[in-house]
C-alpha cells in the first residue's frame, strides 16, 4: 500500500469514527475553538488558561489542569478555571494520581493526557514519557457517558497541543544552548588555541639555536681533539648524546605540530557557526589538490598507527606521489576528515590475509583516479578509494553501511558507533558527490567520488 492509499483509508476511518463519536454542535464548536485559541497565543502558560477557561463557558464546569514534571515525575498544579495559573507552592490533592485510564473520585473526573510519541521527543526531552499531565473536571458525578467520553476527547486534543508546545519551547532552549556553546567554543577553545602557533614558533627557534650549539662544540672539539684528548673524550660523548636528544625534540615537535594544525583544521570547521545557524554543514569551498593537500597528511599522520598494526604503507605514499595530482574545489577542513575517517577505520578493521606466499598480512591500499564526464559531457569527477583487508562485506550491509546508526555484527570489537561513514556520507552528499562500498575477493572498498570544479 502506498502512502497516499493508507492515508485516504485512515481518513475515511476518522469519517466512520466522528460519525459513530455523533458529537453535538456545541461539542464541534468546543473543539474548534480549543484548536483556534491553542495556535492564536505562543505562551505555553496562555495555552493552559485555554485548556481550563473553555469547558468553563461552554459548560459552566469547573476544571483543573495538573503537569508532570519530566525530571522529577511530580505532579504540579498548572491552572484552575476560576483562579487561573498555579503556583508552585499549591499543593495538589491526594486524589490526583497518574493513573493510564481516566477514573472518577468522589464527584471529580479525572483523565490522564497523554502526549505523542515522536523521534524528535526522544531527542530532545530526557526522559520521554507517554503520560504528560492530568486532567480534572469538578463536580462531574451528574455528567452522562456521552458527555464523559466527549471530555476524554478533549483532553486527547489537549495532549497533542501541550507536547507540541513543550517540544518548541524545548528545541529553542536547546538552540540557544548550542549556538552559546559554539560561541564559548570560539572564545575558550579556538582564538585561544591560535597561540599554540606562537609557542611553536619559539619552540622552533630554540631547537635552532640548539643546533647552532652544536656547530660550535663541533669547532671546539676539533681544537680540544690532539691538546686534550681526554677531555675531548668526554665532551664528545656527551655532544652526541646532545645531537640525539636535540633530533628527537625536531622529531616530536613536528609531530605536535602536525597534530595541532590537523587538530585546529577540524575544530575550525566542525564548529563553524555557519553550520549551526542553518542546520546544515555550510561549506568553505577553496581550490586544492586532492592528494597533496587533502589524502597525504593524513596519510602521515597515520603512518604510525598502520606500522604498530603491522600494515605497511610506503607503497601508497609511494604510488600516489607519482600520480597525476587532481585539483578541486572543496571544504578542506570537512573532506580532510572524510580521508580521516576512511584510514581511521583501516587501521581498527583491517584483518589479515593470506598473500601469494601464503603469509599473513593485512593490506590497506589507496587510489585515486579523474573519471572523464562522469557528471556529463565537460563535468569531470574525481573518484578516492581505500582498500581495507578482510572478510568481504554482505551486499545488504554494502548498501546500508552509510546510514546513521548501522553496525556491522563483526565490527563491536572496534567499538564503532555508527557515526562515522554516516559523516562521510553527509559531507560528500553536500559536496554534490556520493559514497559506495564494494565488497571484494579478499576485503573491502570503500571510496568518495566528488565534482572536480
């Protein structure tokens, strides 16, 4: 059944149902006005007068509406017809209980509201509950069934308005929330994360003059060499041990600060305001080149990574310096974090293999290649794989591995969380590419292919 025929057949249901309900006009006229009030005033204290101030003068009924608070689960008094908004300090009475079904006590009706069950309630309230506040009508004993069952009606329409009202009111606290925190972010973390850039620098000149140290040494250990030789001795071996020391602090320092450039490059762009204010990643287009800008330095940065999980690299690094680089227009930041997360995934699921020489090893390998027309006559596309070792994946998962949230069975040793490739989808999509997997003979390609221009 498609959605237009389930629809229509859910409608003629609500036909039949309105026509079995055999409301009055005056009940029609109530639950119009209830819908027509519920959506004139935005404040969500207005919508509880409404709730309360129509059986009121409709039907001359005394009412009271009662809250429950979603993280403490108490009933709080909201409204009352007569006396209007509640305050906290009201106590509510004993009789009043959260309770599935509506039940009578003593001469008050008393119906539980039930609210909706949505994906974005599970997102944006902690603790989704079915049931979100309680509703009395005074002095109801008299009241006939029709009437009774046109009140739990009513109060079903109540519990569709108050969870939507509740859920804007939440989804704007939270969008406030977060575009606070970006902007706590660019003042606490990214500007003051700019001056690492300073310390580098004088980090950088201290090795150098460390080296201008050791040129002098060298010249005085040549004078020391025949005058002295046990004092040469000596100074020669603490000189290398100085070399030594000093080319391992090059070493780490430039790791570090590889590190703090790729580390700076991601914050940058994941936590650009744009992305927030639009709701969707708003790309810093700039002309690069795919693998000497994009695919090489987080070769690099992983080079350490693959040799502890006993996968060598050189032959990538090899084979892509030599081909023919490929300029193109895109994020940096974002798809630098789509190479990222591409190798980053290589080194946690990477298995080993028999070779040609039936020896264990676990192979990743990379490509890349300008496909000609692939987006039609003069639109070229640039295509990146990387190739990952192990036992092939089904065709069902290929084809569901970039959605959010999927896991494959084998990979909870890892510890995925089905976030990543998802990621990788979002960013290439909005480039205006797409994203695949292939399951091969002996492992598993996974590649982006994007516009060139």
């Amino acid at each position: 059944m498609d959605a237009l025929s389930a629809i229509i057949k859910r409608v003629q249901q609500k036909k039949e149902d309105y026509a079995t309900y055999a409301f009055d006009n005056v009940q029609m006229t109530v639950l119009n006005t209830f819908f027509d009030l519920a959506q004139e005033y935005d404040r969500v204290e207005n919508l509880y007068l409404v709730i309360v101030g129509v059986p009121r003068v409709f039907f001359g009924l005394e009412s009271n509406l009662f809250l429950i608070d979603p993280k403490t689960d108490m009933i709080k008094w909201a409204a009352n017809s007569n006396t209007g908004l509640k305050s906290r300090e009201d106590k509510v009475p004993r009789y009043i209980r959260i309770t599935r079904a509506p039940y009578m006590e003593a001469d008050a009706y008393i119906v539980p509201i039930h609210g909706r069950k949505t994906h974005a309630g599970s997102i944006v309230f902690q603790k989704p509950r079915d049931i979100i506040g309680i509703f009395e009508v005074k002095q109801a004993s008299h009241l006939p069934q029709p009437k009774l069952f046109f009140l739990q009606k009513y109060v079903n329409r109540i519990g569709y308005n108050l969870y939507n009202k509740f859920l804007a009111e939440q989804s704007i606290q939270h969008l406030k929330f977060i575009n606070n925190l970006v902007a706590d972010m660019e003042h606490n973390v990214i500007a003051p994360n700019i001056y690492y850039k300073y310390y580098f620098r004088k980090i950088r000149k201290y090795l150098n003059t460390c080296k201008e140290i050791e040129s002098e040494l060298d010249k005085l250990l040549d004078e020391l060499k025949y005058k002295h030789p046990e004092v040469y001795a000596r100074i020669a071996e603490i000189h290398e041990r100085m070399i030594v020391t000093n080319r391992a602090m090059f070493s780490d320092q430039e790791k570090i600060e590889q590190h703090y450039k790729h580390t700076s490059l991601f914050l940058e762009t994941l936590f650009r305001p744009d992305h927030f204010v639009y709701g969707e990643y708003i790309l810093k287009k700039t002309s690069c080149y795919l693998w000497r800008d994009i695919v090489k330095p987080q070769l690099q940065r992983y080079r350490d990574r693959f040799l502890k999980q006993g996968i060598a690299i050189n032959h990538i690094l090899e084979d892509l310096e030599e081909a023919e680089d490929i300029q193109v227009r895109v994020d940096k930041g974002l798809l630098a974090q789509v190479a990222d997360n591409f190798l980053s995934n290589a080194v946690k699921y990477a298995e080993p293999i028999t070779d040609a020489s039936g020896k264990a090893v676990k192979k990743v390998d990379c490509k890349m290649k300008l496909l000609k027309n692939f987006l039609g006559k003069g639109h070229d596309a640039a295509r990146f794989d990387v190739f990952t070792s192990g036992q092939p994946i089904g065709e069902d998962d290929a084809a569901n591995i970039f959605e959010e949230g999927f896991r494959l069975g084998q990979s909870e040793a890892g510890q995925g969380t089905g976030h990543g490739l998802y990621f990788v989808k979002n960013v290439i999509e909005v480039h205006g590419g797409t994203v695949g997997c292939k399951a091969e003979e002996t492992g598993n390609d996974f590649y982006f292919i994007i516009p060139v221009t």
